[in-house]
C-alpha cells in the first residue's frame, strides 16, 4: 500500500482526477485560461525533468524549442496555407532535426559549459524570430489561426483546457513509463555516474541526445498548440525568461520528480496571479518564496513532502 | 591454455613519459590475475588501457583474440569486461537495486518506443532484470538492503554493490579496481571469500590491489609492474621469490 502511493501510478490517478473535478472551481473564462496556462507549463516542464532532473543536463534554451515550435506551425498555418493538423506535426519535425543537430557538439559540454551553450542557442532562435519580419512579423508578433478539424474550429477555454489536461496526463504517463525502463535507468545512471553507465554498456552520448530530443519536442509541441490557443504569438514566447521560468519550474518542484515539475509549473504560474494584490512588491515578495523553497527543501517541494508522507506511513 | 585478455608491447607515454612501457602478458581465461606494484607503477594506467579510457601510444590489447584499439568503455562492455572502480562510481540517485539493474543494460529490452508505451514484453523483462538483481545482490551479501537508496549504504557495503553491478552484465572478465581498498580485515576477508565465488563462476577476474594478503592468497597469477615495466609474472610462489620483486617492491634490506 504504502508502496502503491508513493508510486508514480497512484499519483497519475489522482492527476486525472484533478484534471478532471478542477473545472468544477473554475467560474469564468479567467479561471479556465489561467488553468491552461499551467497545464502548458506543466508538460514542458514535465519533458525538460526528463533531461535536467533525470539525465542530469541542464538547458537553459527549452523556451527556444517552444517558440520555435509555435512560429513553424504559426507561419506555415497563416502565411502558407498548411492545415493546423499538418503544420503542427511539422513544427515537431523542425525542432526534433534542429535539436538532433544541436545536441551532439553541444551534450560533449557539460556543467557551466552546457549551460552556456543551450543559452546561446535559445537566444539565437529568439533573434532569428525577432529579425525575419517578412516571416515572422518580427517583435510585434504575427496571428495564427485556430486548429480546424473537418470544418470545426477548436475554439473556446473549454475545449482548449480539455485537450491540455489529457496532453498533460499523456505526457505524465509516458514520462513514467521512460523513467521505469532500461532506457530510464541508463539515462539516470548517465546522471549518477557517467563513467559507470558507459562500463554497463550504456552509450552516454546516444542516450544524452536522445532525450535532448524528447524534450525539446514535448516543449514544441506545447508551444504550437500554445500558438493556436492564444491566435497571437511574439519572439518573447521563446526568450530567455521563459527558459528560466521552465527550469525554476523543474528545481522548485523538486528535480527527477515529474509530480515535481507539475507542483513547480502550477506554483510558478499562479504566484504571481496571486501576488498581484502586493503591487510593486509582487517581485520581492515572489523572490522571498523561491528562495524560502529552495533553502527549507533543497530538494524541491515534491521529493521533499513525499519524503514526510513516506516517514508518516510507516 | 587460451588467453581471454592479451596484451602485445603495450606502450602509454604522456609528453615523454613512459607510464607503460612495452608490456606483453596474457589473462588464462577462469584465472585470477593480479596486476601489483608499488605507487606509480603505472597500474592505473594500465586499467585505463585495458578498459577503453585510454588509447594506447603502442601496441594493442585484445580480449578473446579481438583487437580493442579505439573502442570506448561502452562497446568494451559488449565484449565482456566489466569492471568495479577505486573511487568508487555509484549512481547515488537511484536505488541499491536499480544500481544492480543498470548493469544488465546490454541484456535489456533497450528499445525506446516499447519503453515510453511500457509494453508487456518490456514489463515482463524488467521484472526479470529486478529478480536476477536482487539474486545478485543476495550473491554479494546485500540481499537485505535491496529496498535501500543506493546514498543510506555504507561505504562496504557500496564495494560489495559495484561488484553485484559489475556481475549484472554476465562478463567474461571482471576487473576488480582495489576491491578491498578501505575495509578492515574483517571485510577484506569477506571480498576474498566474494572474489573465489565470483571464480567459481568461471568469470576471469583481473585484481589490482595494494593488500597483499589478499593478493597472495588468491591469486592463480600476479603481474608485478614497476616505472611501467613487467617486473616480473608468475605464480604468487615464484613471485614472491623472485630476486627483482623482493629487492623493487617487496622491500630488500
């Protein structure tokens, strides 16, 4: 029993049902957007702790992959006439090669080095969506159309939070899978000893670019469908806050943990809703909360309570 | 007698220096070998030579007649050498069990897809990995700390843990970095008992090892390297004999 709670199968469960029951508490269209918004954060955050807390490589540039994902679907949609249901899976194709590419030159880095190169490839696609205006409508943006399927326009908060909530459960669901399987394991043990893994058989360099890639699509994915939800995109979709948001989202809640990544993503999109009310001290008073996160459980928020539960039960 | 592990004018220089110098020996396959010497014998060199972390400046190492030259640690491994480290290489984020578990690696379902979708086939191959890893560790005297995170085991018990992982892979042959570096005589004693059943196994094991208790006791073989040369090979009788060893290494008046 005690087991089976603290399993990652019980807690897809309760994920499901919370999905589910929270619309119940939503009263407006307000309350619906807010929701989705975390639910996008929370898959992206969900495949970059596949790589950062999992695999132990840190990227500072997963909000590129986002927007990336969001202008290829957003322009072929708009400018070249794509259907959404084409565009979308061709956004996933882009950043799946560009990531490909990337990863190998940049996965020999590692640490402070690593770090600095998935920043500079963030703000490289951040600068490209920003220059190209004839494609991109540059800083001010451009409009994407809604998902259309057969004549039917995806359109309403809803639907929109409907679809998110089964992606998160999906994205949840395969994540625990991964994590509980040869591959799983390699890619932990490439984190807790690199030199270990590669004495037990396991190719770093493969296994390192492999869920490079994942991760990056799962965040492409999110930013497309994030393009059709809003109708509305800008190159700040993809900039260098938005990355550090992601990764703070995976720290707070608690590294390797994927109800974590969920926790951080729901706590670092809604506290500045809730702060609002402090004003000009919203900023100080966010900041205050992280850093008392982050100093009382070092670990994150999930690791750190089941570790309670789990003394609580026995 | 074949050679599981064969090396010819083995030759490692760093900017001059040569830490091996034309080394050529053989491993008799079943056989414990030991590899001793004093402090910059160039021992850890030659680990590193023989498990693909170094490229030799001359010379090859073949394991089973094939020539390893440029293979990393990761295609070693397919051939059948494993190995435990020094320092020791825990992955202190996962569990004792999963630790043991990583080493099955090249014997597990390693297909992507079958992972993110958790096929019944997958399943049923980890369940089976999950039981050869606790036999395993039951195999090294752990079998009561499967449950336990790898970062609550102790510093012997963590040893003994690198073996079981080692083990994990079905290696041909083990090369076991100072196993008993670290231990008192009570558990030096233990890993001894440990390296003979690991023998038994018909597993090649190559020691390299300070304790020379140990190493006499159960060595089939012992290569004594000094300033990166072959001093002397043979048996631990001969080579506690031999004139060179006694007055380089074992400490002449």
């Amino acid at each position: 029993m005690r087991n089976w709670i603290l399993s990652g199968r019980a807690g897809l469960l309760l994920l499901a049902v919370v999905l589910a029951l929270a619309p119940l508490g939503f009263g407006n269209p307000y309350h619906y957007d807010i929701a989705i918004h975390v639910l996008i954060n929370a898959i992206v955050a969900v495949g970059l702790n596949l790589l950062v807390g999992y695999a132990g490589q840190v990227s500072l540039g997963h909000a590129g992959f986002f927007g990336l994902g969001a202008y290829v679907t957003g322009i072929l949609s708009a400018h070249y006439g794509w259907h959404t249901l084409l565009s979308i899976p061709m956004a996933l194709v882009v950043v799946a090669v560009l990531a490909f590419a990337v990863a190998r030159p940049i996965l020999r880095l590692s640490g402070h080095y690593l770090a600095m190169a998935t920043l500079g490839l963030g703000i490289l696609i951040t600068i490209v969506l920003r220059t190209e205006g004839w494609l991109t409508g540059g800083p001010d943006g451009m409009i994407v159309p809604p998902i259309e399927i057969l004549g039917w326009q995806l359109f309403g908060e809803a639907y929109w939070y409907a679809l998110m909530a089964a992606l998160l459960v999906l994205a949840v669901w395969l994540a625990l899978n991964l994590i509980d399987s040869p591959v799983g394991r390699a890619l932990r043990a490439v984190h807790g000893s690199d030199v270990a893994a590669q004495v037990a058989g396991v190719n770093t360099t493969r296994y390192k670019v492999l869920i490079f890639v994942v991760s990056a699509v799962f965040a492409a994915l999110t930013g497309a469908l994030t393009a059709h939800y809003s109708g509305f995109i800008t190159p700040d979709l993809g900039g260098f806050m938005r990355s550090i948001e992601f990764v703070t989202m995976v720290v707070l809640g608690g590294m390797a943990s994927t109800f974590g990544a969920i926790v951080g993503a729901l706590v670092l999109t809604l506290l500045p809703q809730l702060l609002t009310g402090f004003d000009e001290l919203e900023m100080v008073v966010f900041g205050a909360v992280l850093m008392a996160v982050i100093i009382f459980m070092p670990r994150g928020l999930v690791p750190s309570l089941r570790t309670l539960i789990g003394r609580f039960l026995r | 007698m074949t050679h599981l592990l064969e090396t010819s004018n083995l030759t490692k220089t760093f900017g001059g220096v040569h830490a091996v110098a034309d080394l050529s020996f053989g491993v008799e396959a079943g056989a414990i070998q030991a590899i001793i010497g004093p402090n910059g014998a160039g021992k850890t060199t030659l680990i590193n030579l023989l498990t693909g972390i170094y490229t030799p400046s001359a010379g090859d190492v073949r394991i089973d007649g094939r020539d390893t030259r440029g293979l990393p640690p990761h295609r070693l491994a397919g051939l059948g050498l494993s190995r435990t480290f020094q320092n020791l290489q825990i992955c202190m984020n996962m569990s004792a069990l999963e630790n043991v578990m990583v080493g099955r690696h090249l014997r597990m379902n390693r297909s992507f897809t079958a992972a993110l979708l958790r096929l019944p086939a997958l399943r049923r191959g980890d369940a089976d990995c999950r039981r050869r890893a606790a036999e395993l560790m039951d195999f090294v005297g752990l079998g009561d700390l499967t449950e336990r995170d790898a970062d609550t085991l102790s510093y012997g018990a963590l040893k003994r843990l690198e073996i079981a992982r080692a083990l994990a892979s079905e290696p041909k042959l083990l090369l076991l970095d100072e196993p008993a570096a670290g231990l008192n005589a009570n558990e030096t004693a233990a890993i001894e008992t440990l390296i003979r059943r690991v023998a038994e196994l018909g597993i090649t094991v190559i020691l390299v090892e300070h304790d020379m208790k140990l190493v006499m006791a159960i060595s089939d073989r012992i290569l004594v390297l000094d300033h990166g040369k072959q001093l002397a090979i043979g048996t631990p009788a001969e080579v506690r004999a031999d004139p060179a060893v006694i007055s380089a290494y074992l400490g002449a008046a």
